[in-house]
C-alpha cells in the first residue's frame, strides 16, 4: 500500500466522503512531497501529484462550491519558494495556479553604485540575498539578519553596508561585500524594531536610525557618528516612518511621522522644525530631487485604512492617497495623481530628475514631466503587488509583495520591458489555504516567510495583506492614538517548519471577518475581508506572547471562536470580545488544531497525548481512545510490527529529567519524573527515533539516532539538527557509543531501511565511525558482510580500541584496532542470529556496569555472556 504515514494536510470531499486527499511531507533521503488519494475512505492510497522540488504539501483545500477543484499548498526549499498548484478534475490532472507567485516577499532593495550589476534584495524573514549578475543567480548572505527593513550601500566604498533588522531595534553592517556581519547599533530592550534609516552622502561614517519603542507609539532618532550613537530626538512626538537626506547639504533632513507631522532640521538633526502645511497623510516614502533640493515628493497614505474608526468629519481633514509635491522646501503641497493613478498607495517612489517611478500594489507608474501626468507603465509585469524600488546604472529594480524582484534596461529610453529575475526565493513553509465561503474566485493563503495573500480572480492576481500597506511593524494607518492596533507580522523563524506559521480562518457567517493567528505574536481580525487587520486585544494584551497553532470560527455560532496553542485551548463566546482558558481534562497545554464537525461536537489534537473531545455537560475534555492497532502495526508498511516507544533516557545528575525517543513522532521530554510530556522537536527531521545516547561529558547533548541517520541536539532537546555528513540514506541507527577517553570519537551501527525497512541486495546495513565529535563519519566495515544488518556496538571501557559488534545473523564480531577491522567472536555460541526481528528496537548486546561482562541475546537460545 502507498505510504501517507507523514500526512500533514488531509480534506474530504464535500459530496463524496469515500473521497479523501493527503498532503504529504517528504522524508529526509526522499526526491520529494506528494499528494495521494483514496476513493475507499482511506483503506488504500494512490499518488496523484508529485511537485517538482517540494519540500512539503502544507495544505489541501477543495472548493465548496466545485468539489472536482482542488488546491494545494507545495512548500520548496532555498531557490525554489512556495507554490500553489490545482486540480479542476477531483486529482487527475494538476497546474501550478500562478507561477508568478512564490510567496517571495521583498522588502528591501539596493544597487551597489559603482557595480550596478550587484544588487541585494531583502525577503521579509527570509534572508538577505545578494546577486552578481542584475538577478541571473541569488545567493543568501548566510549571516546577514533575518528580516531586513532597509539595506544601505556606503556610496564611497560599496563594500560597507548598514541592513536594518525588521525584528529587533538593530543595524547590522558588512565590510566585505555582505560575507560577514556584526551589529553595528542597538537601541536597546525599550525598543522594539528599526523605522527609518539612511546614511550622510559627504560624510558615511555618519547614519541617521529610527528605532521604534515598545507600548508608546513613538520612535527615538539616533545619529550614530563613528559608530557612536547620540540621541537627538528632541521634541519629536510619534514614530518615524520615512526620512530623507540632502545629497547635496546633509545638514539638511526631514522625517515624516506616523502622526501625519513632517518635520525638517537645517543642522544634522541638532533641532527640528514643524512644517505646518503638511497634508494629513501618513507618509510611506519621501524624496528629495537631487538636483533641486527645494523639491520634495511624499507618498501618502489616505483614509483608506481603518477609515472606519474615524467621524466623517474627521475622515474629511485628512488628504488623498497618492503622490504629493512641494517646490518650496515643504511650505506648500500639492497633489499630483489624476486619472488611474488618483487615490492610490504609493508604497515607494524613486525621483530622477524630472523622472518618477511609483510603485503601487497595482503595478509601477511613470512620470517624465515632474509629476505633471502619469502612465502605467506595467503592461509586462506579471506580478503587479509592488513595495519597493532600486534604480541602477541603466535599470530598474522592483522588489513585489510576493513574487520576488523584477527588472526593466534601456530606463533612459524610456524603454520598459519587466524581466522575472531567478528569485530571491527563500525557503517558504506551512502555506495555508482557504477559499471563500460565497465566492470561489476569492482565495486566501498565508506562509512563512511571507505572511497573509488574497486573491480575487481565482488565482490570477495575488496582492499581499498582512496590513495593506509597507509596515508591519504597527506605525501605519493608526488614525488616533490608542485606536485600533495594526497587525505586527513577527514568527518564530529558529524551525519555520514546526513552529512559524500563521493559521486563519473565514467566517462562514460573514465572509468579511477573519481571524488570523500570529505564532509567538497573538491573534489578529480584520472585518473587511483581510484588507486591514487588528490586533485582538481582549486576548493579547493577557498573553503577549501566545504561541497559536489554530484558529477555527464555528460554523453553527459564528460568535464563537476557538484558538488552539502551545499555552491550551481559547474560547470566546462574543466575537472577541472576552475570552476563556478552556483546559480542564488536559493533561497537556500543547494543542496542536480543531474540528467541529457538523454534528457541533468540539475535537482537539494534542502533541503527544492524541484526541479530545469537549464534554458540555461537565465542562471538561474527554480523551478519546487510542489509534487501535496503529500502536502495534504499521499498516502503511504492510502491517509491520511497531514499537512506538523506542529509547528512553534518565538524566544521571537530575532523576527527574527524562527523555523518550517515539516512533514515528519524535521526542518528548519530561521535567517531572515522567508524569507529564513535552514534544521537543524542533529542528528534528521527519524521523521516528531509533536510539538515544548521552555525550559522556554532557546530558545536555544528546544524540539520536534516526531512520534517516542522526541528529544532535545541544540544549538539552530544545533544538534539533542533523549530524550524519558521510552517512548512506535511509540508515537505521540502533546504536551510537563513544570513546571513553576522547569522546569526539564515535561509532554507529544500522540497519539500511531503504525500500520500507526491507534494504537492499547486499547492503542491508553499515558500520560508521567518526573522530570529529560526529560531524563527519567514515565506514569502518573491513571484515563484516554488509548483507547483515549491525544491531549494536560497543567500546570497551577499559581498552577503546577493542570494539564489540552485534550483527542480524553472524553472531558477534569484534575489532582490536578501533574499527580498521573485524573478526567474528562466537565461539560458546550455539546462535548467531540476533534477539530482534528487525524492525525499529533492538538492544541485543548490553555491557554490564562495571564493564567486565558482554552479554548477547538470541533469537531462540537465550542470553549468553563472556567475561571480557
């Protein structure tokens, strides 16, 4: 039967329950992930769709109206991105939806100056990537920030750059190019995230940042000079948004605040002058005309967001979205949108002499008289949702919401041909999909890195909403202090994989409403169908920091709300209004998702303790009863036998400290003697365990063996990584031991698991050693016959070269020159073949404690000992 044992994504078909779709996650040696199907409620299994370069099909969604249209959320790895691919005939046939869209984010552009061809391009939480050749190749500059804001290029040596981080109030800089990376500011803990920042033209040692603090929504401005930071805030109130500097006097600055006050200082920042006629816009960018600095150019943004909170006389004083100008160094102000470029969000602009570039979420707009009339200039485009713009020697760059970077040459010609480069793409997890509840041409889907898309053309289009404008830092759009809160898109990034997602659900009761879960960050709604969204106050200001892994609206009460997380399960009865911490019955606060099928009954799915159902009469969860023969066979591998718990660890300095290796679910840990469980598998692979050993000299290392080679932890299990370089895929590790007086050398043996567990002709297992801590391995397999599978090695404790071996059918061999070579060792045994059958536990061959005595367990004639 197919395999479907590491399904993360399943639907039913709405008419046709036998029907049933699994979105499958590809194991470590596999070539990718893969969507099966049964038509037998899911006694049997077919492959229908294999994505090219797939990680993992993260979600599967069928549309209620059309039940033959299928879609699927594809995870890729680095240089692949995210996909979503559909199925107009119940599975047969599949398509990528929009090749365009790659959930690729771009927040941040550059052009080297000097080296126009070197541009570097900033993913939001997914990396900053760096290109040689205008975007042919990207690569990821490893130790660069994660989520990077704004990126700087000193333009007197292009080898220094300044990447402010999205994520902490830091700068970060590289004096080689992008190759290596160390802080360069810190506001400091009552800062929460970098606003603004640019860099003095004449004198580059000097920068100016706008660090935004935490609660108050206001900034601090730092003048950073030699890489010492003063603060010259003044009496600026609000947060910064946008700055801008003279090329020619940078004495000369103006900061616009989120507050709609532009503010201007004629002496580096030494004071600050209101300009009194500004309109009352939020403003995203701001630019000086480098060749008449008396022109400014503000990108504003209107009462388009959270209008709503506003009176309508308020909602009157406040300006247009578009694009506005000043001649006059900011005294007076004019718009200058008209026709289809009128009342639109202008997220970034680039002033060229009398040149304009704007770049909106419906593509990029051009003017060549100074603002007097604009075109569209995106005919060519094929993803349209724009947030970011970087002119080079003869080009432009555009940085999408979704679709990575474009470029268009023969800019002085007026020539514009939009070009797809080769990314970035950084690594996209967990997508999500949902369709409409009444309209199937409108399509939401969430990832990370990338966060909230919407699509109102079935796919055609997709047009990013984490706030619907440039910031997801909460500084846009706030229309009055203390108003409603914008969304601050933040995720765990250390395994996007297991922990960064953004789980949401679509009200059936009124489609306009969503509820959007922000892992680590709280919940999140918006009720105009995700345009804008809110931060969920009544639950988040009581956790801040609550760790969502579901979010479902009933369907029968869309009043009421659920939330599942890593802290229990919420309820809200009134729309979210108030909230109740509905745990009693669980043993465990780790609840991973929901269902409410349509009889109203409540289910959670725990990591580790399995189902619960809500009981409403006693207020209590009730654990349902265990997958049956699940615990004993494995059914998706022909019925063979299974032993789920595989290894167990004590901790030798702290009894209570325990840790137990599963099948196929990974570790838990226990901090009480075993009285309750923790999953802890972060970082880890899709792999059961086959074995757990302490470092000698550490309990806080701790190395696992896998079916797919081993992973290490350093902390005590909190994070995971694989440590098997030299390794044979698919590689059972029964066994790993250490040499006594140097532990950084080790030994492994396995059982090859290839074709289901059954290996392969003459290769059935190996023996590996290692003499670098394990990062590393070699095969130490001179005299063994690799047709055996090896159960169990052993270091002798008082001669580390003596090694003790157990193998499938050859009894017991041994090596005197640490590996280099084997010779059985069975003499007094009537039985060579070992105490297991095979599949994921063995221990046949155990020392005892004072490491005098081997004993070995066989198949049929009992347990043997020697005196060694």
């Amino acid at each position: 039967r197919e395999s479907v044992d590491y399904t993360y994504s399943i639907v039913i078909d709405p008419e046709r329950p036998n029907i049933l779709y699994s979105g499958y996650n590809k194991k470590t040696f596999e070539t990718g992930a893969k969507i099966t199907k049964s038509t037998d409620y899911g006694e049997h299994w077919e492959v229908v769709f294999e994505p090219e370069k797939s990680q993992a099909v993260t979600s599967l969604a069928i549309d209620p109206h059309n039940p033959d249209k299928v879609y699927a959320g594809c995870t890729g790895g680095l240089g692949v991105g995210g996909r979503i691919y559909v199925s107009r005939d119940r599975g047969k046939r599949w398509a990528n939806l929009n090749p365009d869209f790659t959930f690729a984010t771009i927040h941040a552009l550059a052009v080297d100056p000097k080296s126009p061809e070197v541009v570097y391009a900033g993913a939001w939480d997914g990396g900053l990537y760096k290109t040689l050749d205008k975007g042919k190749n990207w690569h990821l500059l490893a130790h660069a920030p994660l989520s990077t804001s704004k990126i700087l290029i000193d333009p007197q040596n292009t080898d220094i750059l300044y990447a402010a981080d999205r994520i902490g109030p830091r700068v970060f800089t590289s004096k080689d190019g992008g190759k290596t990376w160390k802080e360069f500011f810190n506001a400091g803990p009552k800062y929460s995230a970098i606003t603004a920042m640019d860099i003095n033209p004449k004198e580059t040692s000097t920068l100016y940042v706008a660090a935004l603090g935490k609660g108050l929504l206001r900034s601090s401005l730092f003048k950073i000079e030699n890489e010492k930071p003063k603060d010259i805030t003044g009496y600026l109130t609000g947060a910064v948004i946008s700055m801008a500097i003279d090329k020619k006097n940078p004495e000369s600055i103006y900061l616009a605040l989120e507050d709609k006050h532009l503010y201007h200082s004629e002496n580096g920042g030494k004071t600050w002058n209101l300009i009194m006629n500004f309109p009352q816009v939020d403003i995203l960018d701001l630019k000086i005309n480098e060749e008449d600095s008396s022109i400014l150019y503000a990108a504003g943004v209107g009462p388009t967001l959270f209008a709503e909170d506003l009176s309508e006389e308020m909602r009157g004083k406040l300006g247009r979205s578009g694009i506005y100008k000043s001649t006059d160094k900011g005294q007076s102000w004019t718009y200058i949108g008209s026709g289809k470029f009128k009342d639109i969000i202008v997220k970034d602009l680039i002033v060229d002499k009398d040149n304009i570039f704007a770049a909106t979420e419906e593509g990029i707009f051009f003017s060549s008289d100074a603002g007097g009339s604009f075109k569209d200039i995106s005919e060519s485009l094929s993803f349209k949702d724009i947030g970011v713009l970087a002119k080079g020697e003869d080009s432009i760059y555009l940085g999408t919401y979704g679709g990575g970077v474009y470029r268009s040459d023969g800019i002085r010609k007026e020539r514009f041909y939009w070009k797809k480069t080769s990314g970035p793409r950084p690594n996209i997890s967990n997508i999500m999909i949902r369709v409409h509840p009444e309209d199937p041409k409108i399509l939401y889907a969430s990832s990370y890195p990338g966060g909230f898309f919407l699509s109102e053309d079935g796919g055609i289009s997709w047009h990013e909403r984490n706030l619907g404008s440039e910031s997801f830092m909460g500084i846009i759009g706030r229309p009055t202090a203390g108003a409603s809160q914008d969304i601050a898109l933040v995720a765990s990034a250390d395994d996007p994989g297991f922990r960064s997602y953004y789980p949401f659900d679509v009200s059936s009761h009124n489609p306009d409403i969503l509820y959007l879960g922000v892992y680590g960050a709280g919940l999140y709604r918006s009720s105009d169908g995700a345009n804008t969204w809110r931060e969920v106050l009544s639950l988040n200001e009581n956790y801040p920091s609550l760790r969502i892994t579901s979010v479902k609206i009933d369907e029968y009460n869309g009043q009421q709300i659920y939330i599942t997380s890593e802290e229990g399960v919420f309820v809200s009865p009134d729309n979210g209004l108030t909230w109740n911490l509905q745990n009693r019955g669980l043993p465990i606060k780790d609840v991973y998702s929901i269902l409410i099928p349509e009889d109203g009954e409540v289910y959670v799915g725990t990591r580790g303790y399995g189902v619960f159902r809500w009981e409403r009469r006693e207020n209590i969860w009730i654990q349902l009863s265990d997958f049956g023969n699940y615990g004993v066979l494995w059914p998706v591998w022909d019925n063979r036998p299974l032993y789920q718990y595989t290894s167990l660890l004590i901790d030798p300095g702290n009894n209570d400290i325990m840790y137990l290796g599963t099948f196929p679910a990974g570790i838990y840990k226990s901090i009480d003697g075993g009285r309750t469980w923790k999953e802890k598998n972060v970082g880890w692979t899709n792999d059961g365990v086959m074995s757990l050993t302490f470092h000698p000299q550490n309990s806080n290392i701790i190395f696992a063996g896998t079916y797919n080679g081993i992973n290490v932890s350093w902390d005590a299990v909190e994070h995971w990584q694989r440590w098997d370089k030299g390794w044979p895929a698919e590689q059972w590790v029964f066994s790993i031991d250490f040499d006594p007086q140097n532990p950084d050398i080790m030994y492994a043996a396995s059982k090859n698991g290839a074709n289901m567990g059954r290996g392969e002709e003459d290769f059935h297992g190996t023996v590996m050693k290692s003499t670098d801590g394990g990062r590393s391995w070699f095969e130490i397999t001179n005299g063994l016959n690799k047709n055996n599978e090896f159960y169990k090695i052993i270091v002798d404790r008082f001669i580390p070269d003596r090694l003790y071996l157990a193998t499938q059918g050859d009894g017991v061999f041994i090596s005197k020159d640490a590996g280099a070579s084997w010779k059985p060792w069975n003499k007094g045994l009537t039985n060579l073949t070992a105490g297991t059958n095979g599949n994921n536990v063995t221990n046949t061959l155990q020392l005892s404690v004072d490491g005098r005595v081997l004993y070995f367990g066989t198949a049929g004639s009992g347990v043997f000992r020697t005196q060694i």
